[in-house]
C-alpha cells in the first residue's frame, strides 16, 4: 500500500495518541500524519485530559495500560464528565478478553492488540472517523427535526396553501408506522417552492418523525462518488475504499430518504434506485450480501418530468414507482397575500438573527412585493428581504429598500463599507456572496472568480449560508 492509496480523511481530523512507550507513539504519529492527520502525543492520562479539554479530538488512541492509571478508568471518566461521543479506539499489549469487553462497554469502537500494525491502524482509524461522522450526521438530522417543530409548516390562507396542507396531513397519515410499507412521494414544483420544506412536513406528521430524516441533494453529490454515497461500500471495492461504510439511504434506517433534484441523478443509478424500491433491499457497492431496507422515499424535482421521461434522462418505469403520491407545489404568485405572511415571517426571524430591531413593510413595499412575478418564489422572497435588512439596517422596509426588479437601481453597484458595518463576519461574507452571485446572474463560477475562490470552495460557502442560486 502506498501513501498515493490512502484512505483521504476529513482534513487535519486531530488524533490524540495517549500512549507512553515513546517510540511506538512517534511511530504512530508520524504514520497518520503521512495520511493528513493532526497528531498529538499524551504519555499520562492527566496530560490527555488536559489536552482533551484545552483542544479537543476527534479520534482518541488509548492505550489501557499507563503510569498513572487504568485506561478503562479514563473511558468510564472520558463518558461521564468529557466528551460521551468522542470516536476512541482502544489499544492494549495484554490482548486479554475482558479489557475489550469492557471498552466496548464504554463505547469504544474499536480495540487493537499491540503490536500494532501501522497499516492496519490507519484502516482502523478512517473506518471509525467514517463511521463518526455518519452518526453524527444522523444525530444532527434527528436533533433539526425535533426542535422547533411548530415553525415547520405551510404558511398561508390562500386556497392553494389549505389545499397543499391538506394533501401532506394525507399522505403523511398513509406512511404507517416506522418499520412498516410507505409508499413513495413525487414532490413536484418550480426552483423555491418549498419542496424540502414539503417533505420534512410529510416526516413530521407521520408515524416517523422520531427516526432520521437524511436529504439527499442529487445534484451535489460528486458524479464519481455518488453511487458509494448513497449505498454505501465494503473495503477494497474501489481504489481508496480501505474500510466498509454505510450509504446514505441505509443511514436512514426506517426513517425518511428526501431525494432532492431526483432528475440529477445518473441513468444506471436510476437503475439500481428502482431496484431498492421494487425489492426493499440493497447492496453496497463491491457486496453481494442483500440489505433490508425500510426507509420511506420521498423524491423531488423542479424539472418537467414528464419530458424528462420523452427525452430519455428519467427511466419511466422509475419515474411511474416515485409518482404513487404525487404532491405538487404552487408557485408564490399563485398565493396571492400568503407573500406578504411569508415575507413578515422571515422579516422577523432574520431581524432576531442578526439583531436588528423595528422590521417592518410599509404600505407601498407590500404593493411591490404584489405585483412582481416571483420567478426564484419563496427562496427569492426570503433572500430579497434578507438583503434588504441587512443594507437598510433596520426600521420599515420602504419599496426602494427592496430592490427589485421594476424599481430604482440602487446609486452604487458595489457593498459599500457602511452596508457591512456592524455585521458579524458571517453575514457579511453571507451578503458579499449574494451580492456576487446577482451581479454575475447567479453564475457560480464566475461569482467565484470575483471573489477570488475556486467553483468548489464558493459552493461549500453557498451550502454553510443556506445560499442556492436561483
């Protein structure tokens, strides 16, 4: 194994090597940080709780023998008063039965009898890092989902928002019980609509608002990595896959997978999709075992599905077993007055966000959110009215501060310094970013460009602000 097939962990993952044989420790240090790891050594265990509490890690190498005490007593203090998830792979030169027992008792999730092979630690370590961050992903999912459910709701008095709520409350009351069949949603509307605001409604008010919800963006998910990511792979079923990792849709267990932009995704992927519907099992890549699985599917798409199945980019049969309840979107200018409901809602949570008093709409910014057509709906609406309280800086909103098109152009076509004073550096890059993307007409590489980031580190910071280019 060369370091050119190295497992390519999350960049400087820190490791604390609590271990006090010094040679063996520079040894594994210098082994992982060959493979991009930041290491530290601690050769007592006070000095790793200092370090711990000071600094942190992501990974704790522990050893179960050190001068000053047990290893398994740490774990057990580490659980109790440190960090309860903290990743811990536990090494010992005793090899005896009951040291592993009891490590796995306080939730380690791993254990290597010394000597260790450098080789297979660095294995170790990515499987467990990999395995780290997937529950963490979950933990975070289940953690959105339960808090601030009341705010998660259809906003509206118009027919068309009656109607979509009632739809939901519908579907959701068919999707039974986690463990039991769900029969797969089709989300249909324009770029905005809300439609992953729609299918975490559904989850919700199901019988599954306990188990995760994992989205599942189609578009963003990289081409050569997308099939791995969603069914997940074995060790050595591709170059770099040194360890087994669980996919997305098995993550979900038997709670939901919202598969955003469904249409992005490739043709013999759609394929092995369809065969996860019709049979409930599958396979992670480089596998023959079969996996259950009871997730709900809930699919989305902003494009025409019906001419994506005519010009061959969407399988019909898939299409056909994603479309057993079709839930479709109306857009904001059908919605008549629930703009201006939605736009003092987000008024009065971006204000709170950023700390800004006495938002409001004066009479002749409602008859300009009226009458414009809504293009990029409800996603527009809120980033129209994020921008403009964050340029005025607070009071009512007039019909100039909004900016929008039809208006006034406003007297200088760059963020001035006054515009950013007071705000904190998120919201500022927040608005720098925004204000690239309207000048470049949501063009993402050339707003890069601008701001002088790669294509790849602009869409990371668009996904960190909640920004999608409408």
């Amino acid at each position: 194994m060369t370091d050119a097939d190295q497992p390519a962990p999350t960049p400087l993952a820190r490791v604390l090597i609590v271990e006090d044989e010094a040679l063996f420790a520079r040894s594994v240090a210098r082994r992982l940080e060959k493979a991009g790891y930041a290491c530290r050594i601690a050769g007592r265990l006070a000095d790793a709780e200092a370090a711990l509490r000071e600094e942190g890690a992501d990974l704790l190498l522990l050893d179960m023998r050190l001068p000053d005490g047990s290893g398994l007593d740490f774990l057990q203090r580490l659980r109790e008063r440190i960090d309860p998830q903290l990743a811990v792979i536990a090494m010992s030169a005793y090899g005896e039965v009951e040291d592993a027992v009891a490590a796995m008792k306080y939730a380690a999730s791993d254990y290597l009898k010394k000597p260790v092979d450098l080789e297979e630690l660095l294995v170790n370590v990515e499987k467990v890092l990999a395995n780290q961050r997937v529950s963490r992903q979950l933990e975070y999912s289940r953690a959105r989902e339960s808090t601030g459910t009341e705010q998660i709701d259809i906003l509206g008095e118009s027919a068309a928002a009656q109607t979509l709520r009632a739809q939901i409350d519908r579907i959701a009351s068919l999707a039974g019980a986690a463990g039991g069949d769900a029969p797969t949603v089709l989300i249909m509307g324009e770029t905005g609509t809300g439609k992953d605001l729609a299918a975490r409604c559904l989850h919700q008010r199901s019988r599954r608002a306990e188990r995760p919800f994992v989205h599942v963006d189609c578009a963003a998910l990289p081409k050569d990595l997308i099939e791995a990511e969603l069914f997940g792979h074995v060790k050595g079923a591709f170059t770099n896959a040194h360890g087994e990792r669980t996919g997305l849709i098995e993550a979900a267990e038997d709670g939901v997978v919202f598969l955003d932009e469904i249409g992005e995704l490739p043709l013999e992927l759609q394929t092995k999709l369809l065969a996860v519907l019709e049979r409930r099992t599958l396979r992670r890549v480089g596998s023959s075992q079969e996996r259950r699985t009871q997730a709900w599917f809930v699919a989305a798409t902003n494009r025409d599905v019906e001419r994506m199945v005519a010009e061959g980019t969407l399988r019909s049969d898939l299409y056909y077993r994603l479309n057993v309840l079709p839930l479709s979107l109306p857009p904001l200018r059908q919605r008549g007055e629930d703009m201006l409901l939605i736009a003092e809602q987000a008024g009065r949570q971006i204000a709170r966000r950023y700390g800004i008093a006495d938002f409001s709409l004066t009479p002749d910014a409602r008859a300009r959110l009226r009458s414009y057509h809504w293009p990029g709906n409800i996603r527009e609406l809120r980033h129209l009215v994020e921008r403009a309280i964050l340029l005025s800086g607070g009071g009512p909103l007039g019909a100039d501060d909004l900016l929008l098109p039809g208006g006034p152009p406003p007297a200088d076509s760059t963020v001035s310094l006054d515009a950013l004073s007071g705000l904190t550096l998120d919201a500022a890059e927040k608005l720098l970013i925004e204000h690239a993307l309207r000048q470049t007409g949501n063009n993402v590489s050339e707003a890069a460009r601008r701001l002088g980031v790669t294509r790849m580190a602009m869409r990371y910071r668009m996904k960190q602000h909640g920004i999608e280019a409408t």
